[in-house]
C-alpha cells in the first residue's frame, strides 16, 4: 500500500509539472511558430515525366522588394513544404518550379500572421522544341498621332494548342532561348510591355524584340507599345509576320486619307478608351509577309529653337549686307 501510495504521489508531481508546460505551448500565437506554406506542383502534360525531386523556389516580397529565398524539392505528395515561414502584413511568398530544366511560375500568396498555413499551387508542363505548333489567332495593330510621334500598340493572341510548354535550341549571346520574335517597324523606341510578358525575360535588337520564356498551353494575350519617330510629313512603315496570323487588323486613328499603299478601309469603328479610326484586314498571313503602307499628311511641330536660328540666320544675313553696302559706299569715288 505504500508503494502504491508513493507511485499515486509522484503521478500527481508529474501531472502539476508538465501541465502547465501544455498550456504554455497552446497559448503561444501562430506568428511566433512561423506558417506553413505547401505549394503543390502538378504536370499538366499528359503521361509526363514525374515533379518528384522538382526543385521548389519560393520568393519573399515586401513592398514589391525581394527579401529572402528558400528552396525545397517536390516530395512523394507532389508537394514541397516549407516550415517557419515569417509573416507580415505586407509579406508575400511567390513559388516557381523547376521542371525539365524550365523554370514555371506559380500564384503568389499572402503571408498574414492570422495564418497558421496557405497553400499555392504551381503548373508544369514537359517541354517541346517543336514551334510549329504556335500560332496567333488576333493581331491588332493601333496606330495614332501624339505630338511628333506615332504611338503605336499591338495586342496580339498566342495559341498553343498542345499540352506541352514550347521552347527553343536558339539562344542569345547571354545563352537564354529565344523562344518569341516580334519584328517591330524600323526606328522604334520607348518600348512597354504588359501582361505576359516579363521585362527580364526580353531582348531587343535592331528589329524587334524576343521572349526568351517557354510558352504554355492555352491562349495567351500579349500587349506592348512603342513610338515611332517623324521628321517630315509622312512615315514609311513595315510590319513583318513572325507566325502563321490567322486574323490581322490595322487600325489607323490618324484620320482619313493619311493611309497609302493599302486597299480601302474595310471599315470603321470605335475603340475603347481610344476613339474611333478606319481599319484594314488580312487574313491567314504566313510568318514572313510583310504588310507595308505610308503614312502621310502628317502635322509636324518644328521645335522653337530651330526658329530661333532661322531668325538668328536671317539677322545675321542683314547685318552682313549692311555692313557690305557702308563699305561700298564709303569706296566710291566722290564727284565735284
């Protein structure tokens, strides 16, 4: 009985001791334990090769700055977890993985200490070589006057119909793959681009521009804008077709009659947010044609300081031929 009394007692010292550890640990708020992030990496192609080993890549941001990055690998759920992940209310943890030597982006997460987990998921896709398969269903070409320039903006649908991302062998003088080539006309400059495209992805030439990133499955909308120079009153333009265009579409906001070297308008029509303006079509154009026209009639503003020096010539002329006619008067010989 006293052994069983002794073994009752210390159950108890036990007990007191270790409960209050328990309740110290349930107290403990979710930011101090840090969050749990899951993201789940899923190969779109059918029958493709395995994520498992992938490498998950999870960017940190705040305010849009790059504050930290961790890296984990796809285990046997298709996942990759990372543990103790600091929150923030302006923190947010964008993933990308790494299949077949690509690098695929996925959706970007919150990371708000009132979590205790979040989860984002990352789509790949096996990789071809073959560009065969991409075409462009829609381009628009919008073209309009702003001062001296012309601002032109092109939206253009890209179709991949297969359920492989498509690459390149080409690369650049930087080893990247030039997946894309845009031509853009002659002289173009103050390029933007949106929407699909990332400004780390670019690269530029004289004659364009090109995307070095794989293109997924699906139809995606690009859209970008530049200007082009004029020094007189019309402006030669060339357009050339890098993909089989099932559908293109110039759209002139420059007014009547300023188009040459095209058919009749097909048409007019009312843009959005950009007024209206006639516009020209082709259809099932075949990478390499190019569409060609002038632009004329164009108003042109000559900067004030070229007439500044046109005035300052001019002043100069007289002041020279005032001078020229004293001397010359001066040597003429005097009659009596």
């Amino acid at each position: 009985m006293k052994e069983k009394h002794l073994r009752q007692i210390a159950l108890v010292i036990i007990v007191a001791f270790i409960q209050p550890l328990l309740c110290f640990a349930d107290d403990t708020p979710a930011s101090d334990k840090g969050l749990i992030l899951i993201v789940e990496v899923v190969n779109g192609t059918a029958n493709g090769h395995p994520v498992i080993g992938d490498e998950v890549t999870v960017s940190i941001y705040e305010h849009e700055k790059l504050v930290d990055t961790i890296q984990r690998k796809v285990g046997a759920g298709g996942t990759a977890i990372f543990e103790n992940i600091k929150t923030g209310d302006h923190l947010v943890a964008l993933p990308a993985a790494f299949h077949k030597v690509m690098k695929f982006t996925g959706r970007a997460v919150a990371l708000k200490p009132t979590q205790q987990k979040v989860t984002s998921r990352v789509d790949v896709w096996d990789i071809s070589y073959d560009k065969s398969e991409l075409s462009v269903q829609t381009h628009h070409l919008i073209i309009k006057q702003k001062g001296n320039l012309l601002a032109a903006t092109e939206y253009i649908q890209l179709k991949n119909p297969s359920d492989l991302a498509i690459s390149s062998n080409q690369r650049d003088n930087q080893d990247r793959t030039i997946v894309l080539t845009i031509p853009l006309p002659k002289g173009f400059k103050n390029f933007r681009g949106s929407g699909y495209l990332v400004p780390e992805a670019l690269g530029f030439t004289e004659e364009g521009f090109y995307d070095t990133m794989a293109v997924p499955p699906g139809v995606h909308e690009i859209i970008f804008s530049y200007n082009l120079e004029t020094t007189s009153d019309t402006r030669d333009i060339s357009k050339k077709i890098s993909l089989p265009t099932v559908k293109f579409v110039f759209f002139s906001q420059l007014g009547p009659d300023k188009i040459r070297g095209l058919d009749k308008p097909a048409g007019q029509m009312v843009l959005a947010d950009t007024g209206s303006g006639e516009y020209f079509t082709w259809s099932n154009l075949e990478p390499g044609q190019e569409i060609t026209f002038q632009v004329c009639k164009l108003s042109i503003n000559k900067p004030q300081q070229y007439s500044w020096m046109i005035l300052c010539v001019v002043f100069g002329l007289m002041v020279l031929l005032a001078v020229w006619r004293s001397r010359s008067a001066k040597n003429q010989p005097r009659t009596q």
